[in-house]
C-alpha cells in the first residue's frame, strides 16, 4: 500500500455540527472505530508517521484530538475527545482546485442540533393592540469551509455575502414592525437545506439567501434573483411523498416537519401544495420588488426573476428569494462588491424592496397591518404603486392562502419563468466525473455557473464522486 501521510488538519465549527479535515497525500483507507464514551477514534491505514502536521481552527465540541501508532501496523488512530454527544460520519474527498485529498469527519453535536430544528415558537406579540413584527430570515451564502465562489483577486463569495447580511439586517432591525434574524451570524458552514428551518423556527415571513455569482465568462455581470422553480419543486413533493425515507434528502427541513405526525396540518398533500404555491407567489412578488430596487444600484444580469430548484430555496411553506448581487468572477465587480458602500447600496435596495413589500401586503396579524388600518386614509401613494406595478398584494398575506389568490397568480409565474431557465431549452450533454474534478472546475470547463450544475443535478453540496454522470447544459 502506498504510504500515507496527514499534513494538515483543519477544524470547522458550526452551531450544530464540526467538520474535521485531514489533509492526506494519497486517497485513505481509513475506518471509525466503536465509539468510546467521548472517544471517536478514526483509523487510517499506510500511515508510519504518528502526526497531525499543521492544526488550525477549533471547535468547542472537540475537546482534544491526539494520534498514536498501531502496535505492528502501519496505521495511525485518530482519537478526538468530544464534550458533548454527537454522531459522526467519515468519508473521504477527491482533490478539489484548493486541496488535495481529504479525509472528513463531520460530527453532529446531537444536542445542538435538537435545538437548532426546535419546533416553530409562538410568534412574539408586544401586545393585542400592537401586533406582531415582520420576521425577515437572512441567509449570507455559504461559510466556514465553504468559501463559495473565489474572485480573481481572491475575494471569497462567503465574507461579501456576511457583509450584505449584516448590513440589511442592520437596516431592518431599525425599521418599527420588522424584525430580522440571520441563519449564520459567523464564518461557519450551514448545509443549504438546512437553512430554512433557522427561519422556520423563527416563523419568519421571508427568507432572503444572499450570494455572489461567478462564471468562467469573465464578462458576466450583474445582479440575479431566483425563486424556487415550481415544476420541479411540485415533482420532488410528489416524489418526496411517496418515498418517506428520502424525505431530509429532497426538501432538507420540511421533512422534519412532515414526519411529526403532530403536525396534522403538513400531511396533507392539498395543503402543502398550497401552502407552497403562496409561498412561490411571495417570492415571485419580492423577488420583482428586489429587482426594481437593485436596478437603481446595480447592473442587472437578468431582468425577470429566475427559477430554480436550490436547497436554500426549497421550503413549501417559506416564501424563499435568493440574491445573486453580483459576479465576483468580473473583475470590475469583484472589486465594487468588496466595498463597504457598494454593500450598504445593495443592502438598502433590498430593505427598500422589503419595505414596500410588506407595507403593501403585511401579515394580518403584523403591527404593520395594524398600522396600515389605522391611517389606511393616509397612505393612499402605496396602494397606488400596489396596483400599478400589476401585482395583486392586496390578498391577505396569512399563512392559510385562499385557492383564487396564490392559484391565479401562480399561472403567471409558471409562464414567463419557467421555460426561460428550464433544461428543455438549452441542450444537455452528460459527463462523467474523473478523478481530481470538482464541482468549480466542470463549471469552469463547460463555462456553466457552479450554482446551474448543482440546479440541474440536484446537488445538495458542491461534493461530487468519482464516476457519477452529471448533465451539462450547453448554450
Ligand atoms: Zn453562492
């Protein structure tokens, strides 16, 4: 066997789970033992030398983590001592265009993670007479080992997309009736599917997932925002529907919240279904909304909202937009989308959007709704923009949508937006991934956006195996 050596080590925490990369020089062969009180212990064979190399980053859940030989073999154990009950998973990793071969280990801090998919809180009411505030979910893209798409002067699409974040959550946080809450408040890594259930636990209104695109063009520019796409979601429900077992697979944290029996409401295939078409029909109508705001402040790359099938996307009950605010991999943009300024323009746009979203159609329960009864004689100039834009905000924006409403205008969106992104309209050829290829470098290859390839194949991660066939479009 050839031998084998751990360079590196790499610690990624996050509030629910720690990844711990091994860097090695050949592919491992490696096992995890019987787990030991607090003790995991991972194997690796063709290793002689008892060393971890370079460690950086660190994670409350792993308290130490030590080698030593094995008696006779030539093989090393891993022990990691962990403070807290976890499940753990091993399995290695190709070399990607950033590293060589990888040896994971993602460990699930058990309690953490109860918490973290904790069932939805009654929403907070500062009184009868007040109503409750807006919550708005904001996911920044990406985090901790996941660095998203890298600029060509080496900006990472992670830091912009917190930047963004923050600054929209700032905004909202000062604005009376709204309230914002942000999936990842560090650089730690969220899987996509994941995210929504930070906002469903919060009983957010929206959710808005900001990113940074990038394509081998170099010239793509402009600012995107994409919807879930309604074809293929009402698919993977129906499909999802009858396959229990591969429910967390499709849909991330719906799943959970489709197998608590508890939770009658959700096991109706009508209900979800319409739950999901108001869910598509808000995202549509703020994804405009963010469109004509962003258009003031930046290029546009597309005009219409766009459709897809994205992880981060797909929560039926969740009205769910995502923000590409730019192509890092333009120079020009990559240089504007580092500065603070163009960041606070980005982020105003949004909030602006945002803002006359839910004034035109708040929550009928919200303090906004409220408000808006109140003075309804004095705010005659939004209903205005409320009817010239064509949009029908006018419907009751509560969680039980009526058939006529989402109905009709889900005819619109499936319209004008479907075919525009659908595979049927570019032509697809296969490829059948090699040893040493990632994600980023097929991208790079056919000249197809990262986030188009993960689309098309229904990629929950950028991570992808030897052998597996992949569809390509090619324009
Ligand atoms: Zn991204």
């Amino acid at each position: 066997m050839a031998a084998n050596k751990i360079d590196s080590v790499r610690i990624w925490p996050s509030p629910d789970s720690t990844r711990v990369v091994f860097d090695v020089e050949q592919k491992p062969v490696f096992r995890l033992l019987a787990k030991q009180g607090s003790l995991v212990t991972l194997e690796i064979d063709g290793v002689s030398e008892p060393k971890l190399g370079k460690m950086s980053g660190a994670s409350e859940l792993v308290k130490s983590i030590r080698v030593q030989k094995v008696a006779g073999k030539s093989s090393v154990r891993v022990l990691l001592d962990l403070s807290r009950e976890s499940t753990e998973k091993a399995f290695a990793l190709p070399p990607s265009d950033r590293y060589g071969h990888r040896l994971v280990l993602d460990l699930t801090d058990v309690q953490a993670e109860q918490a973290f998919v904790a069932p939805p809180q009654p929403r907070r009411t500062s009184g009868s007479s007040s109503g409750r505030d807006i919550i708005i979910a904001i996911d920044a893209g990406h985090g901790g080992h996941d660095p998203g798409a890298v600029g060509p002067k080496g900006t990472y699409e992670k830091h912009i997309t917190m930047a963004v974040a923050e600054k929209l959550a700032a905004l909202l946080n000062k604005e009376p009736g709204f309230k914002a809450v942000q999936t990842r408040t560090g650089d730690y890594y969220i899987y996509p599917s994941k995210r929504p259930d930070v906002a469903r636990s919060k009983q957010a209104d929206l959710l808005v997932s900001i990113h940074a695109d990038a394509a081998e063009n170099r010239k793509a520019s402009g600012a995107s925002v994409w919807v879930l796409s309604l074809k293929r979601a009402t698919t993977e429900v129906g499909r999802m529907m009858e396959q229990t077992e591969q429910h967390s697979e499709l849909l991330g944290g719906v799943a959970e919240v489709i197998k608590d029996s508890a939770n009658e409401r959700y096991l109706a295939q009508t209900v979800l279904d319409l739950s999901m078409n108001h869910s598509m029909t808000t995202g549509f109508e703020v994804a405009a909304s963010v469109l004509r705001e962003l258009d003031h402040v930046t290029k546009l790359h597309k005009r219409q909202p766009q459709a897809a099938s994205l992880g981060v996307l797909k929560a039926p009950d969740i009205p769910s937009i995502l923000v590409e605010t730019g192509y890092i991999s333009n120079h020009n943009e990559e240089q504007k989308l580092k500065t603070a300024s163009h960041q606070q323009k980005l982020a105003n746009a949004m909030f602006r959007a945002l803002k006359k979203h839910f004034q035109q159609s708040p929550p009928a329960d919200s303090a906004l709704a409220q408000w808006r009864g109140k003075n309804n004689l004095q705010m005659p100039a939004e209903s205005a923009t409320a009817r010239s834009s064509g949009a029908d905000t006018s419907l009751p924006a509560s969680s039980s949508p009526t058939v006529s409403g989402p109905r009709s205008n889900t005819a619109k969106v499936a319209g004008p937006v479907l075919p525009a992104r659908s595979e049927g309209s570019a032509r697809l050829v296969t490829h059948k991934v090699k040893s040493g290829e990632s994600l980023s470098m097929l991208a790079r290859k056919y000249g197809v956006p990262m986030s188009r390839l993960r689309q098309i194949n229904q990629l929950k991660s950028d991570n992808i195996r030897i052998g597996q066939t992949l569809r390509v479009p090619q324009s």
